[in-house]
C-alpha cells in the first residue's frame, strides 16, 4: 500500500530553519508529483510547495525565496527546506503525492516557530 512518512517538524525560533522530509512507498515516484501542504489552527489546508516529476516547482507566494522543494529519486524522498522562518508559517505540514490520477496524504507533522 501507499505509505507517505514525514519527519522534521519542530520547534524553532524566527529565523531559524528546518528541513522536513516525506518518504514514500508504495508510489511511482519518479513519475508523481509530490506537494508539501500546511493547515494552521482555524484555517484551511493550503498548498505550499509542489514539484513536478520533471522537476518543476511552483510555491506559495509568501514562501517564495525562503521555503525550496526537492526531491531524491533514489531515496523516493521529497524535502522542503525552510529558512527565514516566521511565526505565520506555524502549522501542521503535510506531504501530498499524486499518482497514477489519484492522491495520497502522510500524516503530518508540526511546525512551530515561536520564541
């Protein structure tokens, strides 16, 4: 079965960094697409990052030039590195993989930038 597994969430000050990771199973990988999405307390769930499986990248605007998506084909593993990190950006970050016409969810994990 699909198996998407994020680690890398945290604690971390404003300014501070963080890198997540989403290992995934069970997929195609080279050929899906693979997104990286938040939901804050009260708010709806937004995409913040996404890359396509010929490598292209489109992002949220309020992350752009801080947050960078990539992915390892050999370790079926997609990354969002986080820099420049805000207060707004806390929330639950989820991994997404699209493939074969359907979508599959990891379970999550938090993001929590406070001082």
């Amino acid at each position: 079965q699909v198996q998407l597994v994020e680690s890398g969430g945290g604690l971390v000050q404003p300014g501070g960094s963080l890198r997540l990771s989403c290992a995934a199973s069970g997929i195609i990988f080279s050929s899906s697409s693979m997104g990286w999405y938040r939901q804050a307390p009260g708010k709806e769930r937004e995409l913040v990052a996404r890359i396509f499986s010929g490598s292209t990248t489109n992002y949220l605007n309020s992350v752009k030039g801080r947050f960078t998506i990539s992915r390892d084909g050999a370790k079926n593993t997609v990354y969002l590195q986080m820099n420049s990190l805000k207060p707004e950006d806390t929330a639950v970050y989820y991994c997404k993989a699209q493939s074969v016409g359907k979508d599959y969810w990891g379970q999550g994990t938090q993001v929590t930038v406070s001082s």
